[in-house]
C-alpha cells in the first residue's frame, strides 16, 4: 500500500500579519496534483489528526491535499480571529493562495492538476478562489456553500453570520434586529462569490444537503444556475433529509465519492507510473 505523508508549513500572509498553517498531505507517488480543502466556519481550524477524506483524496485522485488555516482560523490568538470579519472573501482569500505558492514553491507537484474543495466557508472561499484566480485551478467542488450573502441574511437561522463576516464586528444588533438596508446588501454582495461568477471557468460540482436552515440549498442552486448559463461544466447533488453538515452515512459516502470522480473526470490524468528500474529521461529540444 502506497504511504501518505504530512507536514506543516508556516506561510507568512502577503500583507502582514502572523505566520499561520497549512497541513500538506502527500502520497509517495512523483509529481501529485494538488487539492486544497478549506475548512468552514470560517472560525474552524484543520488539523494533523487522521482524517479519511484526505486519505480517501489522496489515494483516489493521486493529489496532494493542502489544508489552509487562514487567519481567522482557530489556535492562533484572538487578534488572528478578529482579524477576518468584514474582509471575508479578501483576506482568507490571499491567505489561500499564499499557502498554495508556499506548498508549491517547497515541493514538485503537477501546476496542470490543481483542484479546489470546500464546505460552508470552505465552498464559499473555494468559489471565491474560482472567481478571483481562475488561472489556478482545473475544478472544483463546494458542499453547501455561501454564494450570495445577501441572499442569505433573512434566510438562514444565524443572521448575525451574514453581518459580522461580511460587514465586521458589532455589525449586528442583537437586541434590535432588523433587515439589512441598501447599502449594507451591497456591501454583502461584493463579499460574495456570487459578484465574481462572470470568471468562474473551472468545472464546478455542487453538493446540497435540501434541509440545510444554516445555508439554504437556494445560495447553491443560484450558483450551479449561474454557471449553466454560462456554461461552465456543472453538476448540483441534492440530498433529501440532509443538513448543513451533509454527515447521513450514505450521503457522507455518495459525496466525497462523487468529489473524487468529478476531479478526476476534469483534472488531466495522473502520469502512468514507469517500470520500476526505468527512469524518465530528462532531454530538450531544438526547434528548426
């Protein structure tokens, strides 16, 4: 059995601030692809501990899987928390891709294999990344994702989220609450992933849980309209009964093995393995 390994880089953000993580996870195979998997919340951190989704990823795509604690991620001060409402897809944004040039830059990996996956958050930073680096990545695949902010405000069951993340701390009023005006809604659109679908290129693979009252199916169902008309290859996955977490055992299965079908249906194919005994030659050419 192939073996996978791990390590931890430190990536400085582009524009100041506190070093922050990203675990990198590799099979033993030359050249991987690459996935990054962004973890929601976006005040949720990912760690080095066993997880089957990055083994299942790895071994079924032969790719590399980076997870990105972006700032604002959890462990690693309350300044660094703080730091991310009211710059939502901004900041976390350049912090992604920092950690993708660090990973790329201190390993070999095939650039022609770059993929990008996320839920909650993590699918709307990886839209985000779609959208705002469309020259980065080959496809990508979303769970419940926030697309439209807002969209969402008046109709998830944490409006306060749609505010503080997207508007900054002590944009909500808990004890009078209230619809958001004109120019709060604008201010929530240009946060969305939704302001820069004219971009989005890369195949996109949506998956929905239809009882989700933290992110209603509707933010998926408005991107997966608004890529098939422009015809971006896209596929929406609608599971019946499911939440936000999307964790009932058989649609935890039938997802992540339709995200490791949908990447490897779009990213070029992995290089076939030589003999063993045989290595690649390394030549150039001159053109006549």
């Amino acid at each position: 059995e192939a073996a996978l390994r791990w390590r931890v880089h430190g990536v400085s953000p582009s524009g100041g601030g506190r070093r922050f993580d990203a675990v990198l996870v590799e099979p033993s195979e030359p050249r991987p692809g690459l996935i990054l998997l962004l973890h929601g919340g976006p005040h949720s951190v990912s760690t080095t501990a066993y997880d089957p989704r990055v083994a299942f990823l790895t071994r079924e795509t032969h790719c590399a899987v980076l997870l990105v604690n972006y700032r604002g991620s959890l462990g690693f001060g309350s300044q660094e928390l703080r730091s991310l409402p009211g710059k939502v897809g901004e900041q976390d944004v350049q912090d992604c891709v920092a950690a993708l040039r660090v990973a790329q830059e201190a390993g070999e990996f095939d650039l022609a294999r770059v993929a990008v996956v996320g839920g909650s958050h993590g699918g709307f930073l990886a839209l985000h990344l779609l959208g705002q680096h469309p020259e980065l990545f080959k496809a990508g695949a979303v769970r419940n994702p926030v697309t439209n902010i807002a969209a969402m405000a008046t109709t998830t069951d944490i409006p306060d989220w749609t505010y503080v993340e997207a508007l900054g701390l002590g944009a909500y009023d808990f004890g009078a609450a209230r619809p958001p005006d004109a120019e709060q809604l604008a201010a929530m659109w240009r946060r969305s992933p939704c302001s820069h679908v004219d971009r989005i290129s890369a195949p996109t693979l949506i998956a929905l849980g239809m009882s989700d009252r933290r992110v209603p199916p509707s933010q998926g169902m408005e991107m997966y309209y608004a890529l098939r008309s422009r015809r971006v290859p896209t596929r929406v996955l609608c599971y019946e009964g499911e939440g936000h977490a999307l964790d009932g055992p058989a649609s935890d299965v039938d997802h992540w093995v339709t995200v490791a079908a949908w990447l490897n249906e779009h990213l070029p194919p992995a290089p076939a393995p030589l003999p063993e005994g045989i290595e690649r030659a390394v030549s150039f050419g001159v053109g006549v």
